[in-house]
C-alpha cells in the first residue's frame, strides 16, 4: 500500500488516546520551581518605583528577575524581515497594556511565588490609553507606542503598506455603482487547551534544557540565544508535540524567562499560565477595521476597488507588520481587479499585543471581501455565484502585487459548492472554467492586467 | 417569535508558507542495520499531523512501508532547522524538505544495492522495502539487508539530507506594493455554503450545515486533511457567530477570563458538515499538496454573515455576529436606517466608518 | 490550599450548624466546583471549612400525606433536580454540563457569586423558603429575603408549596389546638410551572438570562429572573400585568436593571427579557 | 487519605482541600488528566470516581477520599486498547490530543452507562468538554461507533461527511 493519499491514522493517535503523550508539562525534573509573574494592573502607566527586596526575602523564593536582568532587553523577532524591536521582554519604564510582565519570581511552590510578586513593590502613574484605532490619526490623541499611533517602519519609512494598480479615479468614474462598506471581525483566543508553558532545565555543562510548547523550536531558540546573548549551543530546545497551537505560540512568551530564572536559580523552572493569563494576558488575533469601497458595473465585473485596513496590533508590533502586508498582498481576495489603491496601517493600542492566529492577515480580508461580494451581489440583483464566478482568479490574471496566478482554482470550487447544494448555474456560468480569460470572460477593462508570461 | 432561515455562500484564496517566503525547513534521514528509516525534522506537530503526513511522504518516497518509519522531531540537537508549523507550511516546506532527503536516501540505497548486486544503480528500482532490476525482478535485494551491507561490509551509514527554501521576495516597489517573483508557494482555494437559523425576536443565530469544498493540491492524507477542513469551520463558525476577546470593543471592559464567560465553540454547536476535497495538483508540492490548515477557518464568517442576511434582511459586518448585534441591526431596520444612496453611491456601514469616528485621516469613501 | 486549614466534617445538620457557628472564617465545601479551584488558584487559606457531605443535607422530600412542601437540602446535588417539574427541572439541566451537575449542589448554587444563580429563579417563582443558621441561630425566612441579605450563612434547605403534579397535600390539617381546619393554602400550590432561557445549547458558559414562572392553584402568577443583577429577581410589576403579556414583558423589562457582563450587555438583556416573559407566559397558559 | 486509583491502592498526602487533579498528577505522577484550565470549564482532567465522570480539578482531595479514581491509563494500554481509544485512533478523534483524556473518560462513562449512541445525546455528553482542533465532529463519530469494536487499526476510518473529486 502507498502511503501517500492513505487513510493512515495518527502517528501518535496511541499516544493521544492512552494519555501517554508528553506534553512540557508532563515533564518531570528533580527540584523544579515554579514561576509566577508581576503583572500589569494598569492598561498605560508610567513605572515609577519597582524594588524585588521584600520579594526576595520571602520563604521558598529562589530567584526574581525584572528587566534590568536581561542581557537584550529588546529583540525583533522579525528583524530579518526588517521590522524593528520595540517590545521589552520584561517591562522597563512603562507598562502599555493590562497583564504586561513586569517582573518573574521562582519559588518552591506556587502559592510560595504568588506571595512573592504580592510582595514586589511596584507604583504606577497611569496615562490616557488609546483603545479605538479609528481614532488613531487624530491631532490630540494620546500615544500608546514611543512609534506613535502607527508602525512607521515599512519600507522607506513609509506609515502604512500601500498597495496601487491601475487608475482607481478611472475605475470610479467608469462605474455604475460605487458600493462601501465596513468590515470589523474581532479579536479572538486562539485557545490550545494546553495553556503557555515552559520548564527550562539548567544542565551541568553549562547548557539549558527548555522544553517548550512553541510551533516553532528554532524561531524560539533565536529568540531565547539573543535575549540571553549566547549562541544556539547552549540551547537545546525539546519541544515538537504541541498541545494546540493556531498561532499563540509563536510568540515565545515563556522560554527566556524561565531560563534566566533557572540560570539564576540553578534550578530547573517551570511557568504555566494559568488559563485566566491565557484568556487575558496572552496575545489574541487581531481585531480589523476594514473599509471597501467597489466600483462596479451594473453586469457584475469590479472596475477597482478602494480598500482602508487599520489593523489593531494592540502595545507592541510583533507579527503585525508582517499581517498586514501579507493582508495587502490577498485584498481582492479570490478575484481580479484590475485597479486598486489600498492604504494599510498597522495602528498601535494599549491592549494585549496580537499576534497570528490561523489565516493570518487573510482571515479578516477574508471576512470583508466575502461578505462585501455578497452585498454587491445583492444591490446589483445578480446571483451571488455568478458575480463570483464572473471575477474568479483565473489562470494569466494577475495579484495585487502583479504576480500571474497559475492554478487558480476558484471556478472548481465554486462549481463544486453548487453541485453540493443542489444550486443550477446558468449554462454559460456552468461552463466557466479556470482557463486564460477570452471572449465574454474577457471585457476590455481586464486587458491590461492580463500576464503576457507564460504560466502553467 | 419567528425561526427564519438563511443560506449563504463564500469563496476564498490563501498562500502556502510565509507571506515573501524566506521559511526554510531542512530535515535529515539516516538507515539503520536492518533498513529501518529514522527521520529527524524540525518540524513541530501542533495536532496538524506534521509527524503523519512527512512520515508518509518518506516512505513512499524512499519505497519502504510507512511502519518502517519512526520520526523524531522532539529537540534542536538532532532535528535541524525548521521555521515552524504556522502559515501552512509544514505539510508543504517541512514536507519537501522530507522529501528531498528521502530522495538522497533512495539514491543512495540504490547505489549501495547496485554494489551488492553488481547491477547499475540506474537499472535498478526500490519498492516496498525491496530493491530490484527493473528488467528482471525477480532479481531483488530487501533494503534491510542493504542497510546491513552498508554497516557490516562498507563501513557506511546510508543518510540524506534535504533542505527547502523559497529565498525571500522583497517588495520591489514601495509605493504600488509590486513584488518580482512569487511572493509565496502554491495558492489553496476554498469555498464554504452555510445555512443558518435565526431567532428574530432574540437575534440568536444557530449555523446549521457547513457545505465546504477545498482544492487541496492532492491529499497526502484525508483523514487528517478533514481533521482540519472539520477543526478549522468550528474556528470559523466561533469567529463568525461566538467568540470576541473584546465583547465591546475597543472597550477593554468585561473581558472574559474563563470558558465559562467566553463564547468557546462546544460540541453543542456543531453542524452537519459536508466535506468536498478537489485534488487539483500543485506543480512544485510534496506530491502535489498545497498547505490548507490556515485557511480553514476564513471562508465560514463570511458565508454566515450572508446567510443572516437571507434570513432576515440585515448586514452584520462587525463579528462576532451576536444575538445584540442582529437585534440592533433589525431595530435599525425596522426604524428605517439603511445604506444611504445618492447617484450611484451606495455607503453601507457609514455609523461604523472611520469618518464617523476619527478626524484626522484624510481617507474619504468616494 | 493551605495546609494549616482545619477540615471539619459533621455528621449531621445539627453538627454542621455547630461548626459553622457564626461563620466567622468559616468556609464550607458542598460540591466544591466553586471552593476548590478558588483555593487552588487564588491561594485562599480560610481558617476552617466545614465540608458537608455527610451533613445529612443531601435530599429531596416531596411531600407525602399531610404535606404539601417539598424541601430540598442544601446539599442536593444538581442533576438530582433535573427531573423536578418546570421551572426547576429545565432550569437545573441548563447547568454546567454532566459532569458539573453531579458535582454542584443547590446550595451552592443559591449562595454562588453573580453569574451562577440559576436556580434562585425558579425557586423565587416558587415561592420558597430558606432555612439556613448563622449568627443568630436558625432562621426560615423567605429565598427572596435571604438572597438579599447575603449575609454569609449557612443555607440548609429550601422549602416551597409542591407543584400539584408533585402530588401529596391535603385540603384540611390539624391546628395546633387539635382542631381540623380547612386550609386554603392549596390555593398558592402551582398547577403550572414554565422556563425560558436565553442562549444557545451550551455547557460550560454561563446563563445568559433566564425567566421562571409558575401559575398556581388559585390564578396567581409569580415570575422571576436570573441574569439581570448580582442575584435573581421576582419580576412582580410583569406579575401584576400577567394577564397581557405584552405589557407584562414591557413592565418586566421596565423593573430589572441588568448590567454589562462578558455574557451579554445590559440593553441586550432589556431588550429580550420581554420575550422570556412572554415564552413563560404563555406556557403558563395565562393572558390572551 | 486513600483512593484506589486505576486499581491500586494509594497513599494521599496532599492537605485535603488539594484539587484530585493536582494530586494526581504532583503527588502520584498519574499524567494523562491535564490541566487545561483548572477551573472545571475545559473537561481535560475528567476522571472516573467511582465510575461516574468528574473533574478533577474540581474535586477536592478529601471528597475522592476511599473512592475508585480511574484514569484514562485504566482504561487500556497501548497493547491493549480500550473500545473508545480504539475509536479515537481509528476516527483520528485526537489532534493534538491534549483535550483527549478527558474526552475519552467522558465518553467511556456515556456508553456504559447504557448511551444510544445517537448525535444529540453524544454532543450533550461530551458538550462541557472542549475541543479546539478537531471541531468535535471525528469525535462523536468514534464515539457512535465504539460499540461496534473491531476496527482494522492499520487504517483510518472513512468519512461519511466526504466527498473527493479529482
């Protein structure tokens, strides 16, 4: 039997159902610690005293470390993409959202490391927080991020990611109908069942042991090397079997933490987020603000679309840049337009920082494009399939970015979907197919974006 | 109280590996004295199958059973570099990254064998554990006993490595966003129908069938490809009709600290759903495959929002679509608020729009 | 979950009143799927609790010969209620799930903080009394008195005039100076009892809002709500209006003050509790 | 204390408010319930005492005092499997399996306490236990299916919900 294109069952489908699988927190390492971290009360304040002494002085604790503790303080997890750092790991001279980490503290038990950070005293002058991204642009506003309002860093320094094809002012005037809406899915949890964890082991050689729940055990190992300032092989990341992850645990927001603390300690040390630190200290998908406007003919073809994306990327930028041009590159969605003129800005808040979560970026395109497509629909009177259809990706047509598409499977789908709920195409849509446009499928307006290379 | 009823339909795209590429996966594979295959990838299994799905594409691609195969991505000291499960990635890259080490192993049982069988290596093929002429067959050597030729006689040990990488795609141009080359690997497509319930006196909203179809490249394995298609129209169904984070946004207020607050989609809202897989292959997959898990849940929202719609004649484009948000959107209705028109201008959503909100982006609807 | 907490287990009510004294410190484990993770993630050390499973509290009287109260102990566990008659039963199975309901016990549900209540609704409807010890001893008094007290005691059983279809009850009893009187208390005993609730099928987030009623013997209507404040609420000016429910709706909707939670805001639970009322109502059989 | 756990006596020394869950899996080092939020919303931890499903994280060690507690490691090895592990593997009802165990327990309590098997009543049993990747469907149909027993192992199960088109 061939293994490819089989039925198989799960690699660890055993292991799942018997409760043997070990996830990080399954591990067990003589003289564990555990960990309990100072959070932030406050959505924007200003630190204005934190003195660990009490806390260190309190029964059972082994270790506290604040932000002066760590060798790189800031580090971009995305540098390489050319995205700066901005986010402290532990937070220095001001806290930017409610749950920011302020301070760690190792102790013999748990109850033994919360009496310690009750114990860490920490004062607060509290600032006027930013929470509605609509606001963003106003003269008066309050700054949440030492950035601003917006991430100015994409390139050339330019505030936003900008997406231009063709005339939109042509497309507007070519019009029969200019039709906007807003679109604004919510921030969600991403939700694994196995919450935030870490257990980092120091070892006699002078390595660190981390097991961690991370997607991803190298992008994590960087991000522990370079906040510690030490090279990959004092590392040694034992991870890969994940209790859910959609996104969350990219962040890396435990690992480093636990290893300066089991440095400190020589210790090993565990943290795991209780879920209520999941639900609210932990990053979420992003809440969009999206706003379309379409202009299109009365038979159904989109001459051009203008889209306004404010991305809500919470305290700090993380991932966001990087969703937010990724959501640039997808904004026609699942269609060919021909004109486009798209702003996107990655607006900071003083809420939880977001990060990816399954669909990244495109989700929320998703959500607006289709829901947008269906209000088209339904204002020009034309059959939700057909205007679908009639605008499909199709093989030579070209992305927002000018790049030809090669397989576009959009028609297939869509004719599939038909068939399964016992919907009847019109002959000529029936027959639609994913082929270079020509004839009907091909209107003057989609001439020139059509690819002239060769795609397969 | 009236139940009405809605249906409604979506269609979507969604890019294989990182957005720009840049995501690199490598893998090495190494034989034991009995033909036993252990592979060590970087890769982590995030309950998508990465473990399953490239120990499949090893097995068929070196030619042994897939019980042969034990995989081990459990640590950075013998797993090499994976950029992570995340951006459906890892049945793709992870996945070729596998399968090129695979090939560097077949390659290199087949010269081994040859040796032993003093046949060209180019004459000889490799299937189900057995290496054998291809015009005589019956002349046939099994892979463990070439593994054993290797350890015992040669002194070698029979390992590939593979490596895949789409080197990163900068943005050409700035200003009009313009990229020289592809900016990701395969494009997946999806479209989703959805037939809704909808409570017109309390505005609660129940999905009752979730009709999907996916083009999926080629379906290394369809029982967790539909784990996923399954797994991910839940997400779907909580992003379009349950879960917020932020119940009144951008208020920070009554966040939901537990699940016994938050809208987490249970067993008791699962609807019948209905599966339709297309295999439609991509030129440079692992066997065709494109990566689906991400987009497993964009399709849902959208489809639900246009069959409220159906059902009862209101736009809700703010998510989740809650029993308050359908209510205040038919006491709009009812009190006489819609889209404004004027020309051919059609402004749906003004109440939420940035220029009712803020003042200082000079971005105007038309 | 402190070592040094002293765990007292009494062997009867008599006992529990005992340990409990003034409750002065005092913390009590019935179920424990609010007091255990509570301890467990907060780090509470109370100096005492009184676990009460063997407190003799567990039990469902429905009234036999002469009787026509029922009484619950406080120690009953909740899915022992789902069978009851509306609006118990429905209210009791919307709960937690399985798991949660064989745990959970009615006291426990009746003094949980806001959110948890949903069974003070249908035993407000019911008219029920409390008997519960504290400071002062012993004291029955009614559910609605003790629910607005909140004054941390020990609740040891409700009681309330049985539903007909509960059986039992008499027309005549004995007074105390030996003479047999008719008693027209039968006329407060429920011939109808309904529940509406809002939300989707769930079982591990909380009630969003929920309506009970019950129509007794003699036409009265009694409603009350959970949902729409810390703790339930007999809905009396929609009582008053029970006959239209229309105007009952609008006047419960015009009594309540609910509040903002993760669950649901304040205007949704303003702008749908009409609509409960009117379901309730109208299983109830009253008004046009 | 002493509980008799997956068949064996044992020795409970945690203060006695202590959540079973923590006892099992701080003191005895039994690991499949999981602590998923330990605060009886997610169903991770469920176990048997005495044959009826609870949480363990809402359960007071004292009150699982002389009781029966049984894991999912009672119910089957991997050499031997129970009928409703057997299901999982087969339905390829785990994803990432940490919301497995207790999803196990609750449906082994559901069949032998006589469960028809059918949709509803599986979705009710199971409707406090939450699942993030599977969306539940492959779970509720391993858990209709259970009773039948014997599965070819080698293979998954098919779906009645799909439908492959080249």
């Amino acid at each position: 039997m061939k293994a490819v294109g089989a039925r198989l069952p799960r690699y660890d489908g055993v292991g799942h159902a018997t409760g043997r699988t070990a996830f990080v927190d399954d591990i067990r390492a003589h003289g564990t610690l555990w960990a309990k971290a100072l959070r932030s009360p406050h959505d924007y304040a200003t630190i204005t005293r934190l003195d660990t002494t009490a806390a260190e002085n309190m029964p059972g604790v082994r270790a506290v470390i604040t932000h002066a503790d760590v060798p790189l303080l800031e580090y971009g997890h995305l540098s390489a993409l050319g995205i700066p750092a901005d986010e402290p790991l532990l937070a220095k001279d001001e806290v930017r959202y409610k749950g920011q980490p302020i301070a760690l503290v190792a102790a013999e038990t748990t109850e033994q490391a919360a009496d310690a950070v009750a114990a860490i005293e920490v004062d607060f002058a509290p600032k006027t927080p930013l929470f509605d991204v609509r606001k963003a642009f106003d003269a008066d506003v309050s700054q949440p991020h030492h950035w601003g309002t917006v991430y100015p860093h994409f390139e050339e320094s330019m505030d936003r990611r900008q997406i231009r094809k063709g005339s939109i002012e042509k497309a507007f005037d070519d019009a029969d109908k200019i039709i906007s809406g807003v679109y604004r899915p919510a921030a969600i949890e991403q939700m694994p069942i196995e919450t935030q964890v870490c257990l980092s082991v120091p070892e006699p050689d002078g390595r660190f042991t981390i097991y961690s729940c991370t997607q991803a055990l190298y992008f994590s190992m960087g991000v522990v090397a370079a906040h510690m300032q030490i090279p990959l092989n004092r590392l040694k990341f034992v991870g890969g079997t994940v209790g859910g992850g959609f996104g969350g645990k990219v962040d890396t927001a435990t690992e480093t933490v636990c290893t300066l603390l089991a440095q400190r300690s020589g210790r090993p040390v565990k943290w795991r987020w209780t879920r209520e630190e999941e639900f609210l200290c932990s990053s979420t998908r992003a809440p969009w603000h999206m706003e379309i406007i379409d202009a299109v003919t009365d038979d159904g073809w989109i001459l051009g679309r203008k889209m306004l994306t404010l991305h809500d990327a919470g305290a700090y930028a993380r991932f966001s840049p990087y969703g937010v041009t990724k959501h640039s590159f997808h904004h026609t969605g699942a269609y060919t337009i021909p004109n486009l003129h798209f702003d996107g800005y990655v607006v900071f808040t003083n809420r939880v920082p977001t990060t990816a979560m399954r669909g990244y970026g495109v989700t929320s395109v998703s959500f607006a494009v289709e829901s947008h497509m269906s209000r088209v629909a339904e204002e020009l009177g034309i059959d939700p399939f057909e205007l679908r259809l009639k605008n499909a990706n199709r093989i030579g047509d070209t992305s927002p970015n000018g790049i030809a598409y090669t397989d576009p499977s959009t028609v297939d789908v869509l004719h599939a979907i038909s068939e399964a709920t016992g919907n009847e195409l019109a002959p000529g849509y029936a027959a639609a197919s994913r082929q270079r446009r020509a004839g009907e499928w091909l209107p003057d307006h989609l001439l020139a974006q059509i690819s002239d290379t060769e795609v397969h | 109280m009236a139940i009405q009823k809605g249906h409604g339909i979506a269609s979507i795209e969604y890019p294989t590996g990182m957005n720009q590429n840049g995501d690199p996966s490598q893998a090495w594979i190494k034989v034991k004295p009995d033909g036993r295959i252990d592979v060590f990838s970087g890769t982590t299994d995030i309950g998508n199958g990465s473990k399953t799905i490239q120990s499949q594409i090893v097995a068929d691609t070196i030619g042994v059973p897939y019980d042969w195969i034990t995989f081990d991505n459990s640590n950075t000291d013998s797993s090499p570099v994976c950029t992570g499960t995340f951006a459906s990635r890892a049945t793709f890259v992870a996945g070729k990254a596998v399968l090129k080490a695979a090939q560097r192993v077949r390659e290199r049982i087949l010269e081994v064998a040859g040796q032993e069988m003093e046949i060209s290596p180019d004459d000889l093929d490799l299937d189900d554990g057995d290496v054998f002429a291809k015009d005589a067959p019956t002349r046939r050597m099994s892979v463990g006993d070439v593994a054993a030729a290797a350890t015992w006689t040669y002194g070698e040990l029979i390992t590939g490595t593979g490596a895949h990488l789409n080197p990163y795609v900068p943005i050409v141009d700035s200003s009009t966003g313009e990229v020289d080359s592809p900016p990701h690997a395969a494009i997946s497509y999806a479209a989703c129908a959805a037939d809704v319930e909808v409570n017109d006196e309390t505005g609660e909203v129940r999905v009752l069938r979730l009709i999907q179809a996916y083009d999926v490249g080629r379906a290394i394995n369809p029982a967790l490809l539909e784990g996923q298609i399954e797994g991910g129209a839940m997400m779907g169904l909580g992003l379009g009709v349950l879960e917020d984070s932020y119940p009144y946004y951008p208020s920070v207020d009554n966040r939901a600290g537990d699940f016994g607050s938050y809208y987490a989609p249970s067993s008791a809202d699962l609807p019948e759903m209905v599966n339709v897989i297309i295999e439609n292959p991509s030129v440079d997959g692992p066997y065709g495959a494109k990566g689906i898990g991400e987009m497993a849940n964009n399709a849902q929202p959208a489809a639900i929002a246009t069959a409220v719609h159906d059902a009862v004649g209101v736009w809700v484009t703010e998510l989740p679509i809650t029993p308050e948000r359908v209510l205040a959107a038919l006491d709009a209705k009812s009190g006489g608020s819609g889209p404004r028109r004027e020309g051919k201008h059609v402004a749906y959503d003004e109440e939420i729009s940035i220029n009712a909100v803020g003042t200082g982006l000079a971005w105007r609807a038309d | 979950m402190a070592a040094t907490t002293a765990v007292l287990f009494p062997c009867s009510p008599g006992e529990a009143i005992e340990a409990f004294g003034d409750g002065d410190g005092v913390r009590i484990l019935a179920g424990g799927t609010l007091l255990v993770p509570e301890l467990h993630l907060r780090g509470g050390a109370p100096e005492q609790v009184v676990a009460l499973s063997g407190a003799g509290l567990d039990f469902v009287k429905e009234p036999c010969d002469g009787e026509i109260m029922a009484r619950v102990g406080a120690m009953t566990p909740v899915d022992r209620l789902c069978t009851q008659p509306a609006p118990i039963g429905p209210a009791a199975r919307g709960i937690g799930d399985g798991e949660i309901r064989a745990a959970a016990t009615l006291g426990g549900n009746l003094c949980a903080p806001a959110g948890f209540g949903d069974l003070q609704a249908p035993l407000l409807a019911l008219d029920a009394s409390a008997r519960s010890a504290g400071s002062d001893r012993e004291r029955t008094e009614s559910l609605e008195d003790f629910l607005a007290a909140r004054d941390g005691r020990l609740l040891l059983e409700v009681s309330y005039v049985a539903p007909l279809e509960m059986g039992g009850g008499m027309h005549l009893r004995t007074t105390t100076d030996g003479r047999r009187v008719f008693d027209d208390s039968h006329y407060s005993r429920p011939a109808a009892g309904a529940f509406a609730s809002l939300g989707r099928p769930h079982a591990h987030h909380f009630t969003v809002m929920s309506v009970s009623g019950v129509r007794t013997v003699g036409g009265e209507v009694r409603l009350a709500a959970v949902g729409v404040g810390p703790v339930g609420v007999r809905l009396r000016a929609a009582e008053a209006l029970a006959h239209d429910p229309e105007a009952a709706g609008a006047a419960a909707a015009e009594e309540v003050n609910p509040s903002d939670d993760p669950l649901a805001s304040g205007w949704y639970r303003r702008r749908t509790l009409p609509s409960l009322v009117r379901r309730v109502l109208s299983e109830l059989e009253v008004g046009s | 204390m002493k509980i008799t756990l997956n068949g064996a006596d044992a020795q409970v020394d945690s203060p006695p408010l202590t959540p079973l869950l923590h006892v099992l899996r701080e003191e005895l080092g039994v690991l499949s319930a999981k602590a998923g939020c330990e605060n009886g919303g997610c169903g991770a931890c469920t176990v048997l005492i005495d044959g009826s499903p609870r949480r363990a994280c809402l359960t007071a060690a004292i009150a699982a005092d002389g009781s029966e507690v049984t894991t999912v490691e009672g119910l089957g090895t991997p050499e031997a499997l129970s009928p409703v592990q057997k299901a999982f593997v087969h339905f390829c009802a785990a994803q990432c399996g940490f919301c497995t165990p207790g999803m196990v327990i609750a449906a082994t309590a559901y069949l032998d306490k006589g469960g028809s098997g059918s949709r509803e009543e599986i979705t009710e049993a199971l409707a406090g236990h939450v699942c993030r990747c599977t969306g539940y469907l492959k779970i509720v149909d391993a858990v209709a299916a259970a009773r039948e027993g014997d599965f070819d192992m080698s293979v998954a199960a098919e779906s009645p919900h799909t439908q492959v088109r080249a």
